[in-house]
C-alpha cells in the first residue's frame, strides 16, 4: 500500500474538517436535554439545570398578526 504525498493545504482542510465534526458533536452534547449520552463506546450522566418560565425566549412566527 502506497500512501501518495499531500500538500499542506490538503492536511489543513482534513485537520480542520475533524475538528468542525467534533465541535458540531459537542455543541449538540450541550444544547440536548438528555441526561444519559452514549455515544462511539462512550458514555455520560449529567445533570441538566432546569430552564424556567422566565428564561425561554418567544419564537417569533413568520406568519402576520392576525387583523
């Protein structure tokens, strides 16, 4: 098996194109409300703080008013 020579540049968009991957599982970890995640043979318990009444913010809808 002959492994061929790659640029810099190539390296770069592989490196970065991981690390977005990872980012975007994390960023999903933390906004989840699960309180057990497992994924790739791994596994997390966390608590989850309780969001109130007050914290959560209005959708705004795309539709008009009613007249």
């Amino acid at each position: 098996m002959i492994i061929e020579a790659f640029s810099l540049t190539e390296l770069g968009v592989f490196v970065g194109s991981i690390f977005a991957s990872l980012g975007g599982l994390i960023y999903s970890f933390s906004k989840s409300r699960c309180t057990t995640i497992q994924c790739c043979c791994m596994k997390c318990e966390r608590d989850v703080p309780i969001i109130s009444a007050e914290e959560l913010m209005p959708i705004p809808s795309s539709a008009p008013p009613p007249p």
